[in-house]
C-alpha cells in the first residue's frame, strides 16, 4: 500500500511537471510562444514510467541508508532521497 501511495504522489509530480505551464511553476521568465496544449494520454505512458523510476530509485537509497550511510553523501551521489 505504502509503495501505491509513494508511486501516486511520484505520478502527480511528474504530470504536473509535463503538463502545466512553466509560469504555473513558478518559472521567472515567461516563454516566448504558448506551451502547447497536451493531453493525458499523450504523456500517460511516460508519466507512469517515470514515477515507477522515481518510487524504484527511492526504495534503493532507503536500504542504503538503513544500512548506515551518511544521508548527505548518499543524495551527493545519487541525487534522490
């Protein structure tokens, strides 16, 4: 069940990134032409792979630190928590 959850807010993240516009992001510089409108099912696959890479990558560095390694070092080498 935790990994479902895990892997549905990971999936939410990464729409968010493909799907909304940078300004909606946050993003200081406004783009010169409209972001084009995407749909969910031109991205969906790509989404869901993503965040199943994202949910992978965190079940790794949470053995590694369970093991006792130093949780700067381990984002320093990986870049994910």
């Amino acid at each position: 069940m935790r990994r479902a959850l895990r892997a549905g807010a990971a999936l939410l993240a990464v729409a968010a990134m493909l799907l909304l516009p940078a300004a909606a992001m946050g993003a200081s510089a406004p783009s010169q032409k409209p972001a084009p409108k995407t749909t969910l099912p031109d991205v969906e696959d790509e989404v869901i792979s993503l965040a199943f890479e994202k949910v992978a990558g965190e079940d790794v560095m949470r053995d590694i630190l369970r093991k006792g390694a130093n949780l700067r070092a381990v984002f320093k080498e990986h870049g994910i928590l």
